[in-house]
C-alpha cells in the first residue's frame, strides 16, 4: 500500500538510536528525504544518513536554541519538514524508587524526555505554520501508561507526552494546519541500545507474564506503526491517538 510518503522531508530525533535507527530505515523505505537527528552519536548518524540518502543534523534537545538551528538545518537540507518523529529520550538505567530518587536525576530525566519532546514539537509546529500541512508522532513509553516502578521520573515525563501533550498538541495543530496531525506510539520493552544487558532470557520470562504475546518487540515493529500514523494515505483521519507496541501488554506483575 502506498503511504505517500515518497519525497517528504522527515525529521527523527534520536535517529541514531535503537528505535530512532529503525524509524530512519523505515521512512527512506517509503521514499522519504530523512534528516538523521544526534547528540553524541554522530559516527553512527552519519553512517546511516549515508545509508539512507539523508542527513545527519547534530544538537542537544535541551537547548532551545538549539532546536531552533535543528529545524532551520532541517528545512535547508530538505526543503521542507512534512513529517517530525520525537524519538529522541534517555532511560535512566539504575533502580531508584522515590524515597531514593534525587531532584537532580528527576530533572535531568523530564529535561530529557518531557522537555526535549515539548521543544521539538514546538520547532515542527513552527514548521506546520509555515507550510500549511504537517504530521508529528511523539515516541512516549508503556511506563507512562503503566507506571514503572524505579523509575518514576521516567513514567512521569512520558505520561505527559501521551497524554497532556498530545492532546493539546492535536487541537492546537489545526489552528495552523486543517489537516494537521499529532499522534504517540507507546513501545513496551524493545531489543535496543538502551535496554541491552537488561533483557535476559530470566527477565524476559517475568515480563512477558502481563503480555498476550510472549515476546519482546523488535525497533522495526515500533518504526512500523511510526510510519502509519505519520502517513496522511493510511491515518489521514487519525490525530490525538496512542498506538502501543507491546504484545498486548496489561500491566506490570508487583509481586513475584
């Protein structure tokens, strides 16, 4: 089926990444012009530019001004930015409950996650302004459906990306853009750089108890519905909508 993706300009954040990586591959399957978005991984963003016929474009998420140059770069590389993928966030990896956790690390994760996400989708709206037209996906996590006990922090930024924030982001779109469109994909635990050496054959075994499919994803599977929502052919009349990817996953076991 044709997504009429072909020759739109997409950004991805966090293209470099596990997930990020799979979205770039996706979009330039469909024809796309992709701008590979890094902080630090810029070897690795540009290799896969490289791979794609994009871009590579480097900038920390945090920084406002930042984020204006990313998407300034973008459109002059591209031409145009129809399609934004807010993949980009951080995963604190250590187990800290919140009579543990510090102000330091809560603010550091919603700076890179809930912050990161807002100025992003600010710089891409601006780009909607623009040009009249435009679809944003916001990558948020079954933490902030579920909750994810240790890591607070991150539960708590990506619940209000997929909720607060995506659904004032699709009724503040179409005052730019009639047919603009914002949606969210939740990934549940996915084979990636960022989970590597936490998805052991024990601790797959425990997880998967709350799933119907006893399997943990794979980035392409996330990538998959990225591109779906992000196509005006497939989900054209689709906005403010959370798509999860995560074998139909109902929660998290408490307790052994």
């Amino acid at each position: 089926m044709d997504t009429g993706l072909a020759g739109k300009g997409v950004l991805v954040t966090g293209g470099a990444g596990g997930i990020g990586s799979a979205c770039v591959r996706a979009f330039a399957t469909e024809g796309a012009r992709v701008a590979v978005h890094y902080k630090a991984s810029r070897e690795r963003a540009e290799q896969l530019a490289a791979e794609t016929g994009g871009v590579a474009i480097g900038a920390d998420l945090t920084d406002e001004n930042a984020v204006d140059l990313l998407f300034t770069r973008a459109r002059e590389e591209l031409g145009v930015v129809d399609v934004c993928a807010a993949v980009a966030g951080i995963w604190p990896r250590d187990d800290e409950p919140v009579w543990r956790l510090s102000l330091a690390r809560w603010e550091e994760v919603l700076r890179a996650n809930l912050t990161a996400t807002f100025l992003t989708a600010r710089g891409f709206l601006r780009e909607v302004q623009r040009n009249g037209h435009g679809s944003l996906v916001l990558v948020g996590s079954t933490a902030g459906r579920f909750g994810e006990a240790g890591h607070a922090d991150y539960a708590a930024a990506k619940a209000a990306i997929q909720v607060g924030l995506l659904l004032s982001l699709k009724n503040e779109v179409v005052r730019i853009a009639p047919g603009g469109r914002v949606n969210a994909v939740a990934p549940g635990w996915t084979y990636s750089p960022m989970t590597r050496g936490e998805l052991e054959d024990e601790f797959v075994e425990r997880l998967t108890r709350t799933m119907a499919l006893r399997k943990v994803a794979l980035a392409d599977d996330v990538a998959r519905a990225v591109v779906v929502l992000a196509s005006d052919e497939l989900s054209g009349h689709v906005t403010g909508e959370l798509i999860t990817v995560a074998g139909g996953m109902e929660g998290r076991t408490v307790h052994s």
